[in-house]
C-alpha cells in the first residue's frame, strides 16, 4: 500500500506536517513498515478540501489531527 500526504501549499498551512508524524507512528507502533510506503506529494487537486491524502489511488480529504484515527482505521488498517 502507498500512502502520500500531501504537502503543497494549502495542506501545509492545514497540518500536512501533523498528520505525516501521526502516519509514521501509527505504522511503527503497528510494525506496518513492510506493508506500507509512506511519501510525501506536492499537490494532490484538492486545495480547497483540507489535507489531502492519496492511498493507493483513492484520495481522502478533510484529514486532521481529530479525525485521523478514524481514516486510518477505515483506509489503512481494514484494508490491509
């Protein structure tokens, strides 16, 4: 699976930091490194939609710190 975070200039102003920090720990604690490829984009086309993230070719926005557990559970952990 491969996940990219957006990082262009609306995502960044709205947490993109944040949320790669959250993908990268969530992966860790769950030994998901083999699974998963975690990589940063420039601009995923949803500037206005929030932080935008890309896993394998569905493209979730809205992302944030508050929601976060809740798409990884649905977009990540299910899936796999």
């Amino acid at each position: 699976m491969k996940i990219s975070v957006c990082v262009g200039s609306s995502c960044h102003l709205r947490g993109s930091y944040d949320i790669i920090n959250l993908m990268k720990e969530n992966i860790e604690s769950r030994h998901l490194e083999d699974k998963v490829e975690l990589a940063a984009a420039f601009c995923l086309g949803k500037c206005t939609d929030g932080v935008s993230v890309k896993i394998d070719d569905e493209i979730v926005v809205g992302v944030n710190k508050e929601n976060f557990d809740q798409i990884f559970k649905e977009h990540v952990l299910d899936v796999l």
